[in-house]
C-alpha cells in the first residue's frame, strides 16, 4: 500500500481542491439561471445564444473532469430542452458556439439526434456561403454589417471553427472541416497583427490608437481567438498539417501573452496598456484555459510557463465574490472598457470552467 507524506498528500488533493471550487461557482450559475430574484441581463438568445453558450461549453470541460453526476445531466436537459437546436441566425458566428455541446452530448449518450439540426444548419450554409468581404463596415448600424456572416471579428474564432471540425470528425464530412480551416485562415490573415503577435478585434481597430499612440489590443477579443486555436487543435488528429500549423501560431501568440499578464497574475483588458487597469476575470481565464492546456499537451514549456498558469488561476480564485459569484467579468463588448467587482456574466462562469478544468488537469498546484 502506497503511504503519502503529508506534503504527497496536499499534492494529491489540489486538482481536487480547483474542482470543488468550479463545481461550486458551476451550481450556483444554474440556481441563478432558475432564480426569480436573481438574473444576469442575456442579449444573446438565452441558452443557444453566446453568452449562456460558453457558459455550457465550460460544462462541458467540468464534465470530463468532474465525478458529480449532476454536471452531466444538466447539460443533456438543456439540450432537450432545446431540442438541440441553434440560434435563429443562419451564418451568425455566435449563434453556432452551443453546438460545441451538443457534439458533446452526442458522445455521451444522447446519441446523433443530438447533432442532426447542427448538421442540417451548417449544410445551408455550405450551398449558399456568405460571399462578402471582412471589413467591418456599416453605416446603419450592428445589424446591416455584412461581414458577420463570416468570421470578421476575433470573438468569432472561438464560437465557429470548433464547431464545424467537430461536426466533420463526429460524421467524417470533410466539407465542414473545409470550410472552417478557409475562413479560419482567410480570418487570420487579415486580423492577425505578426509584429505583436495579437489579433485586432476586428478592421476598425486596425489604425485605432490609444492616448500614448499604442495600438488597441482587446483581452477577451484576443483571449476568445486564442482558446479558439485550442479548441480546433483539440479537433484535429496532432499530426494534420493543419494542426501543425495552428500549434505554430498558438506557440508564437503564447509566448506574446505570457510577457503581457501583469503582476498581480490578471491581463489588462486593453493588453498593450497595462497601467492603472482592474483585475478582469474573463480574459484572465482564457489564456490562463490556453497556457495550461499547451503545457499539458507538450506544446509549452513547462518550465517557461508554468509560473503565468499558476498566477492566473490564483486570479481567477481571487475574482469571486463573497456570494460566490464569478466578479469582474467585463459587461459585453468590442473593446477595452471599464470592468468592476460587481459585473457578472454567464460566459464569465464559462471561461472560468474551462480554465479550472484545465488546471486541474494539468495538477499545478
């Protein structure tokens, strides 16, 4: 019989310790979604929309990790809830991110019907493809910019891509994966800045400079298109060209990220000007997700790291609220802007969960 030493044992018991604390924040977010007295304003289409989306995206991650049965079951009844179907919006990047759970479900026993609107959705699109340019343009206001029916924005790379690999390796349709590696790329090509190594949120930002003439660099913006590249390495076999050279641009933009986290272990939610700005939780999380997740699968050096992942999730920790509420998560956005103790949301919870999950995983502590 193996005997721990009590340090041994402290050791063994930390990824259990980063769970019990994502288990905890995960349940309180569901008695909100059903409490009367208590509601986080949601813009986006409830539970198919984005912000309670990434919500179960991050379920989904506690699930793999997590032993509570509850996790599980209460992702299987939001789906048929929802009769597994998506956002209203045909080509609208937001409106595809829950069908990264419902390729999740599908593999834990609700069976392909959990997919089947998924796949009749992203056929629509594949005879009639957006054929528009990137450039985030409009002059009558959100809802005539032509460019959201593809990805023209880095939030995008997160909610979309994942979710057509996944649905190409969960069919063997190689046309979902077609077109999600162009648009990716085609994405990327445009609003990937090589020199910093970051993503402008979308065209407008491109000559966008802040008071002492830096570029604006938004953290969640980056954040989203930085765990997104996680995500579809996660759907391709790690030997695909195609993962070779996301493994590439996820080991150039991690080393960017890791210089820019700040002392006290969170990123500034405008990346490039750290001075004077709050602790904000939803950036934090993900590249806190997406450094965990490259030391884990041997894509970073530990080493290098390590010590970034480990003040980033003490961050995050720090973040919630003496309710235990998930706090300074930045109200919904484009930009760098003002984030308080108070501010929650369900993709704040989200983010969150993945990151924990990730950690627990990678047995930091």
């Amino acid at each position: 019989m193996l005997l721990l030493t009590s340090v041994d044992a402290g050791h063994a018991e930390a990824p259990k310790r980063v769970l019990l604390r994502a288990e905890s924040l995960a349940k309180r977010q569901l008695d909100d979604l059903t409490s009367i007295a208590y509601s986080i304003p949601d813009r986006s289409g409830g539970s198919r929309g984005w912000e309670q989306g990434i919500f179960w995206v991050g379920m989904t991650a506690l699930a793999e990790q997590s032993p509570q049965s509850w996790v599980r079951k209460a992702i299987l009844a939001m789906g048929r809830a929802n009769r597994w179907t998506l956002g209203p919006r045909l080509y609208h990047a937001d409106d595809h991110v829950i069908g990264q759970v419902y390729l999740w479900a599908a593999e834990h026993f609700a069976g392909s019907e959990a997919i089947a609107p998924l796949r009749l959705k992203l056929d629509r699109i594949l005879v009639d493809p957006p054929r528009v340019d990137l450039n985030f343009a409009s002059t009558e206001g959100s809802d005539s910019i032509a460019c959201l029916k593809r990805w023209c924005w880095s939030d995008a790379l997160f909610m979309a891509p994942p979710t057509w690999l996944g649905l190409s390796g969960a069919t063997g349709d190689r046309r979902y994966r077609v077109y999600a590696l162009s648009e990716f790329w085609a994405t990327t090509s445009f609003l990937y800045d090589p020199t910093e190594r970051l993503y402008f949120r979308d065209s407008r930002f491109f000559e966008l400079r802040d008071a002492k003439g830096r570029k604006v660099f938004w953290s969640r913006g980056n954040g989203w298109a930085f765990a997104g590249i996680v995500r579809m390495m996660q759907a391709l076999p790690s030997d695909d060209p195609d993962c070779l050279r996301l493994q590439a641009l996820f080991q150039e933009m991690a080393g960017r990220v890791k210089d820019l986290q700040k002392a006290d272990g969170y990123w500034s939610s405008s990346l490039l000007a750290p001075e004077g700005s709050p602790p904000e939780s939803s950036g934090t999380a993900l590249f806190t997700y997406g450094l965990a997740w490259g030391i884990e699968h041997g894509l970073l050096e530990r080493a290098t790291f390590e010590s970034a992942v480990r003040r980033g999730w003490q961050a995050l920790e720090r973040a919630i609220q003496p309710d235990g509420r998930l706090g300074w998560v930045q109200p919904p956005g484009d930009r760098p802007s003002e984030v308080a103790s108070t501010d929650m949301n369900f993709y704040g919870v989200g983010v969150f969960l993945l990151a924990a999950a990730t950690v627990a995983a990678l047995d930091l502590e």
